[in-house]
C-alpha cells in the first residue's frame, strides 16, 4: 500500500534533479488544491447552484476550460524567448487575482452574474494554459530524457490525486451553503500564491544560453518580420515542414476524439436515460477512472523511459481502444433489450471506465511531454502550443459530434470511437515502425562509415 505514495519521494532521482524536483512537487500540490476548484466540473455545478445559470450558461462554463486551449498558440509565441520562472509567476498570479474575484460576484445580479462568472472561469484557465505550455518546455531542460516520464508521472500523479480531492471538498461545502463560495475562492486564491514560495531557489537550466541562440537566430534574420503574425507562421511551418510531428499530431487527434466523443454521451445516458443517482453516476464517470489513473501511472512512467514515446502510444492506445471496445459492448446491451438485467452490461461498463482509468494515466505522460520527441530546442514552446491547441478543437467538436450520431445511430454510435482508435493505433504503429526502420538505417550507415577492422602483419 505504501508504494502507491512513490510519487512523493526523490531520493531514487539523480542528485542533480532533486532539489527542482522537490520544490517542483511541493508547488504542484498545493497548486492542485487551486485548479481543483475551477475545473469544468465544479464550476458547472457553481454556475447552476449559485448563480441560478440555464443549461446553456453551465455547459458553456463546463467548456471553458477546454476552449481557452484552443488560444494556446497565443501563449507558445509570447513565452518563448522570455525568462519561464518570471513568466510563471507573472500566470500564477494572474490566475490567483481571477479566482478571487469570483467572490465578489453576486448571485443576485441576475442574469449578468452568471456570465460574469463564465468570464471569471475562461479568463483563468486562459492563463492556466499558458502556465501549461511553460511547464512542459521547463520539463526539457531540467529532467533528463532517461528518467523524464518518471519524474513527470510522479507530478502527475499529484494532479490526478489532489485535483478531485479539492473539488470534491468544495464542492461538499457548497452543499452545506451555496453562499460560501465567498470564502472557498478567496482561500483558493491564496494557495495559489503559496504554491509560488518553493519556486524562490528553483532553477531553469540552461536558459541563459537557450535565449542567447535565440537572440542569435532572430538576428540572422534581422530582415524578417517578429511578433504575435510572424510566431504564428512558424507555427504554421512547423506543422508543413515536420512530417513526423504532424503525423503524430494526427494520430493524437483521432485518439482524443474518441474520448471526447464518448464521455460527454456516456454522461447523459447514465445520469439521464438510466436515471442513476449523483454517487453511482461520478463513480461511473469519474471516481473509478481517476483511481485506476492514479495507480496505473506509477508503471506506466518508467515503460516510456525505456520505449519511447511512439512505441508507447501503441501500446497505451490499444488500451484505449479495449476501453472503448467495452464502453460500446455496455451501451449496446442496454439499448437493445438488457435494461431488465442491468448488472451484465454495467459490469462490462465498469470495465471499460476502469480500462480508461488505465489509458488515460499513461496518456497524462504521453500528453505532457510526448511532443518534446519532436521539438527542436528553439521551438519547445510553439510545438507543445501546437498540441494544446488541437486539444481544444477537438474538445470543441466532438462532444457535439456525439450527441448527434447518438440521436441518429442510437447507441451503435459509441462504435465511431472504436474506429477511431482504430485509426489511431494504426498510425502510431506506422509512425513507431518508420523510427525504428530509420534508427536501424543510420546504425548501419555508420558501422559501414566505420569500415571492417584493419587486420595486422601475419605473424603466425
């Protein structure tokens, strides 16, 4: 039992990561209880409780988070090239103004007070994206590629600990009295500034140079144009000139489309159609896939030290799909006559939740930091820019996406995430077996470089 809290420790680490690592993992705890209270989740309920929001109001605010990643591409062109530390703090403290004020908004300022509350949850998690951005192009320079999925899946497992945790006691104190929110966000507001004191002494590695080369190379190009429309063309270029990358970025599209498309129709079939009550419904939708992530993570980080990260997303995807696969099999017994004899197809379905639980603890790892295996040194920033962008578009589309194939398929539907992932699979096995084609390629060009051993005098 004991082992399941590794992710507290650092003296396994190498001795030049712990003291980072260790200030990195204080900040991101408390950091956690902040988020924790303006995730999606928490802050549709708030919107519906508190400020007396319709449906559309509290979706809105559920996606907020999401849509704010499609911006990131803003973040990846005005981070680079500026000191990280003072650009966390500067995002952090940011945050922390946004989530206060949220206390000073009125439940009786009906309607208005809801959508300044919406803005109040966009604006944040608009910085909040860009302090994501920040963290991953920080994980390339202070942890070593040999041991960075380990190091990660540790802060990760925090986040898929205390985040809940901090949601589910806010959201119990609401329950006592809507009106506390007035003090939950202020409380929130200073933690988010306490998570910043261990980050006095923490070190950016080789950043001086890092920015050096930068001001070198944009001097080269003294000629061309700078700013937001000349960062966003590289970005673009990146996306035409990197073949691999861009493949990947596909093959990682088609895989979180498949979870956007299914979450979101799983939702109002067990809360809605099924009629399940608040505890079986989160069980079913959050509580069972976040434990099984938080336990899966601990093994899953050192497999994609040793794999890479193209071999792991086969195997982390075919996972997926095995989730999928049962989610599918699950909804088709209940639309189709099994509602009588629920315990067989929730069953499968607990299996399938379980399963995602297990798929998405890797897909944190591969998530945060799988696009560092493309990303040239001077272009961390754009390249993970990039990828939360994505994130949001398919957040965006796919949720729609899968209530109108389920009005029309009914729930046959849930089969186009299968195919999905499916395709995914596919991709990353072709993108994984290109790499090793070329790995072998270059090992041979160079022991035929080398040329066979020169043999000496015959002495015999």
């Amino acid at each position: 039992m004991l082992r399941l809290f590794d992710f507290l420790r650092s003296r396994d680490l190498p001795r030049m990561v712990r003291p980072n690592f260790a200030r990195e993992r204080l900040n991101y705890l408390v950091w956690s209880l902040l988020v924790g209270t303006i995730e999606g989740n928490i802050a549709g309920i708030v919107a519906k409780k508190t400020f007396g929001a319709s449906n559309t109001l509290a979706t809105i605010i559920w996606a907020a988070p999401i849509f704010m990643m499609v911006l990131n591409l803003f973040w990846g062109v005005v981070i680079r090239g500026r000191r990280r530390l003072r650009v966390m703090v500067v995002l952090s403290v940011a945050v922390a103004a946004l989530t206060l004020s949220v206390a000073f908004t009125s439940p009786n300022w009906r309607p208005w007070g809801g959508w300044l509350f919406a803005f109040q949850i966009a604006a944040t998690h608009f910085f909040v994206s860009g302090l994501v951005t920040l963290r991953s192009s920080m994980w390339k320079v202070n942890y070593p590629q040999s041991q960075r999925a380990r190091i990660i899946g540790r802060l990760q497992q925090i986040r898929f600990l205390f985040v809940p945790l901090s949601g589910a006691l806010a959201a119990r104190i609401f329950d006592i009295n809507p009106a506390y929110y007035r003090y939950v966000y202020p409380v929130a507001a200073l933690l988010g500034l306490a998570s910043l004191v261990p980050l006095r002494r923490f070190r950016v590695r080789g950043e001086t140079l890092e920015r050096r080369l930068l001001r070198r190379k944009i001097a080269d190009h003294a000629g061309q144009r700078r700013g937001l429309v000349a960062g966003l063309r590289e970005v673009a270029g990146i996306l035409v000139q990197d073949r691999a990358f861009r493949w990947y970025m596909s093959a990682q599209f088609l895989l979180g489309s498949a979870n956007f498309f299914t979450d979101p129709v799983l939702l109002t079939i067990i809360a809605g159609q099924l009629g399940f009550d608040y505890l079986p419904s989160s069980l079913l939708m959050v509580i069972i896939p976040s434990l099984c992530s938080w336990v899966a993570i601990r093994y899953w980080a050192p497999y994609f030290d040793r794999v890479g990260v193209l071999r792991f997303r086969v195997v982390n995807c075919a996972v997926w799909l095995a989730a999928y696969a049962c989610v599918t099999v699950a909804m088709l017994l209940i639309g189709y006559g099994w509602r009588s004899h629920l315990w067989l197809p929730v069953s499968i379905l607990v299996i399938g939740r379980a399963l995602k639980g297990v798929g998405h603890g890797g897909g944190g790892i591969a998530w945060t930091i799988g696009h560092l295996h493309f990303a040239k040194s001077h272009q961390i920033d754009l390249y993970m820019s990039i990828h939360v962008a994505l994130t949001g578009l398919r957040a965006l589309l796919m949720p729609m996406l899968g209530l109108v194939a389920n009005r029309y398929l009914g729930n046959a539907s849930f089969g186009i995430a299968i195919a999905l992932s499916v395709a995914s699979l596919l991709l990353f096995r072709k993108l994984a077996r290109d790499e090793a084609r070329g790995a072998r390629a270059a090992a041979e060009l160079s022991a035929g470089e080398v040329g066979p051993p020169i043999a000496g005098p015959n002495v015999s």
